[in-house]
C-alpha cells in the first residue's frame, strides 16, 4: 500500500515539476491530479505546499548568485544599482504577497477542510478566474 501511495505522490510531483514553469497554473494541475488519484482534501493542500516548497528550494538553487549579491548588499553595503532595486522589489513583493497570502490561508484553514475535492476545484478555478482579470 506504501509504495502505490509512492507512486501517486511522485506522479503529483511529476505533474509539479512540468507545470511549475510554463504559464499554467500547477497548484490547479495539483489539485486536478490528485483528484483523479483519490486523495483527500487536507492531503492536496499539503501536496500543494510541498510542491511549492520544492519550486522554492529550485529557484533558491538557481538564483543563487543574485541572492549572495543581494546578502551581500544587506551585510556589507555592497552593490550596484541593480542590486539595490532588485532588494527593494523583493521586499515590496514579499510584503504585499504576505499580506495577501496570510489572510487567504488563514480562510483555507477554516474552510476549506471540510469540502470535498470537487467543490476545492471548482472554488480554485473561480480564483484563476478572478486573477487573470
């Protein structure tokens, strides 16, 4: 039973990963596919986060060197004009996306745990509706 569970998790990961980059979303293509694998509500909401986190942790990788620049201006002083307004763009977005996101997770974490898969779909394709206007 561990390893079918494996499997679908990796097939959720998989699904993750090709979709994370192009201009979908992949949190919807999270929920399509776990949906269609059987998982539970609360259990797509955690394949979601940790399918962010890994999307976190590749871009950490990725963008490394601009982060070490960006430290580095932090902890030194160091840096050039670019740096500087990539500092100040992360900090306005970071904050803004918290402000946005704290709320919004707070509501899911009351809520949306007692809906079935179904309705999580449709309420998560309603969202990408009103984002993309």
């Amino acid at each position: 039973m561990e390893m079918e569970a494996a499997l679908k998790v990796f097939i959720v990961s998989v699904v993750q990963g090709l979709t994370e980059w192009i201009p979908i979303s992949s949190s919807a293509q999270i929920i399509f596919s776990s949906t269609i694998l059987g998982f539970k509500t609360q259990q797509i909401f955690l394949l979601i986060v940790l399918g962010h986190f890994g999307t976190l942790l590749s871009s950490i990788w990725f963008f490394r060197d601009k982060i070490y620049s960006i430290l580095n201006l932090i902890l030194r002083g160091e840096g050039d004009v670019e740096t500087r307004k990539l500092l100040v763009f992360l900090v306005v977005s970071t904050l803004f996306s918290g402000l946005t996101g704290l709320p919004l997770y707070l509501f899911l974490k009351l809520f949306l745990f007692s809906l079935k898969s179904e309705y999580v779909s449709l309420l998560s394709g309603l969202l990408l509706v009103v984002n993309g206007c």
